[in-house]
C-alpha cells in the first residue's frame, strides 16, 4: 500500500511537555514536533523558535504564563522554514530576530516553504487562516549578537551551515545552556532537504566545544546533562553521515537517484526507522545528497509540485 504523502496520514495529538533545562530556562516539546525554547530575563521573555501557526504559538504563550508574567519582548527565529516562523504574529509587540542569511532566504524561498510545508504537515498548520503572511524579521545580523534581558545575557551565533545555511543557535551562558533548532535533534530524523551536509558535521563540533550543561533541539525531548547532550550530537552526526556517505558513494560512480535512495536506506532504515518524522524526510534527504554529491552546493527549492514529484519517484 502507498504511504500517504509526507505527515498527511499524521493527525493524532501529540503530547506536549514543558521541560525545565536550566534556571528560567524552558523547553516546549511535543513528541517529535518543532519544538520552542522560553528564555526568561529579569524583566522580560525571550522565544526561540515560534510554531507554524499563532494558535500553536498561544499554546507556548500559556505555558510561559504559567511560570511567569514578565511580557514577551524577543522572537528568535534559528532558521527560515515556515513551520519555525509562521505562528511569529502571535508576539506582535515582539522585537523579531534572524539571522541575515535566514532572512535572505524568506525572500528566495519562504513562499514556496509555506505551500510545501502547508501540504506536508496539515495537523501542524491547523488554524492557519489567522497566519498574515510571511514573517519578516524586525533585526538581523550577520555572524553573532548579544541581547541582554536585563542583566541575563543571550549570544546568537551562526555557527556554520547545517540544517540550513542560515541557522543559528541561542547560547545563555549563566546556565551553559544551548537552543540549537534544528542542527541537534533528539530521536527524531533530522529535515536535511535544504542542509549543507559537508558543513553540517563542523557545526556540530562548535557546538560540542561549548560544552553545554542541556540543549534544547529543534525537535525531540529537552536534553538535560552532558551525557545526553553529547549523546544526542553523536547521533545528530550518525545520521547526517549515515545519509550522505552512501550518496557520494553512488555518486562517484554516475549512479542514478534511485539506486542513491536504495543504499540510503540500506545504512539508515537498521538505525532510524523508528524515528519520529523519518520516512517522511527520507525523500527529500536522499534528493539533497545526491544533488549535494554532485556539486550542487545551493539547495534547490522546494515546491509543492516538486515535493510530489520527488514522493512519488522514491516513496510511492
């Protein structure tokens, strides 16, 4: 029987958690779902990361006051896809921060992003008629930024490509904790359609080297201690690998995507088949290393009519 396309055939409710990392410093998780990051100063709140849709977004706005009622005056946004950045309306009285590289990507690509991700995940984007438009950033910088919640301090890096090429992560040094987004996931497969997956392993030793106390991922459970931090990067790692080092071997020798998409499956259905999201983002993962493999260095676009297409090559 053919897999329905993407997450179409996912419309169970996911169970929410809000998970304490570090003093005033929260997770909002949801079974493999993008996740959010709550950063509480002494006088204000910082988001990282906003949901696909403002009633999603509200949903984190309750949990953060159930813990404070300081008001909300940052939106941090670690890269550019529309389940990340759509539910940003839901803080209109929010300072709205990207990275330069993120926001050049809304220009290039962001309303291809959200029909795509519209048609691939409809249970995420439920409520979506109250969505404004694209979400443009108030702020941007080029390679890192401090903001100071009174006197808690934030640092915004990009620390190199890897989801994307605009990714950045929120460090708070108070705590040593880090929000990665989407560069470190935990049990969940990692999206790899837009990634830089040469630069990608790079990215996650600057991450390493902070030596974080927890990380919260862009999706899966908070990681709270060393162990399961470095845990969590080394399998980050394995499975970005584990996609790209059979592409570039089928590459090398003129093979065809879909002999790319068996031997990607050989090497990651024994480790990842089980996790959250996975044979949703294999197409589009196998698609990208094999272009990456073949020196094709700017991710191409993702349309819904190429998202199709693609689904209906590999995965039908």
């Amino acid at each position: 029987m053919a897999k329905a396309f993407a997450s179409q055939g996912d419309m169970a409710d996911k169970k929410i958690s809000f998970t304490e990392v570090g003093r005033d410093l929260w997770a909002f998780t949801a079974e493999g779902d993008p996740n959010t990051g709550v950063i509480i100063g002494d006088d204000s709140v910082m988001i990282v990361d906003a949901q696909a849709t403002p009633r999603l977004a509200n949903m984190v706005v309750e949990k953060v006051r159930s813990v404070t009622d300081k008001p909300i005056k940052h939106v941090v946004l670690t890269h550019y896809h529309a389940v990340r950045v759509l539910g940003a309306s839901a803080y209109a009285a929010s300072e709205i921060i990207m990275s330069d590289k993120a926001r050049a990507m809304v220009v290039e690509r962001g309303q291809e992003d959200w029909d795509s991700e519209f048609e691939r995940f409809p249970r995420l984007f439920q409520g979506h008629e109250s969505i404004p438009g694209l979400t443009w950033p108030t702020q941007t910088f080029a390679g890192r930024m401090t903001v100071y919640l009174g006197t808690r301090r934030v640092d915004l890096m990009h620390l190199g490509r890897a989801h994307t090429a605009g990714d950045i992560v929120a460090h708070v040094p108070d705590a040593n904790v880090m929000f990665t987004g989407d560069i470190v996931e935990y049990h969940s497969a990692c999206y790899c359609g837009d990634g830089h997956f040469g630069d990608w392993g790079g990215t996650l030793n600057a991450i390493k080297a902070f030596d974080v106390d927890a990380i919260a991922p862009g999706r899966g459970d908070a990681l709270v201690g060393k162990a399961l931090v470095g845990e969590a990067i080394e399998n980050t790692r394995d499975f970005v690998d584990s996609t790209y080092r059979p592409a570039k071997r089928i590459a090398a020798r003129g093979g065809s995507l879909k002999e790319t998409w068996d031997a990607v499956r050989a090497d990651c259905d024994p480790k990842f088949a089980s996790y959250a999201i996975y044979e949703h983002c294999l197409p589009f993962n196998v698609a990208r290393a094999y272009d990456e493999a073949r020196g094709i260095d700017t991710p191409r676009i993702w349309t819904a009519e190429r998202d199709k297409a693609m689904w209906n090559a590999l995965q039908a």
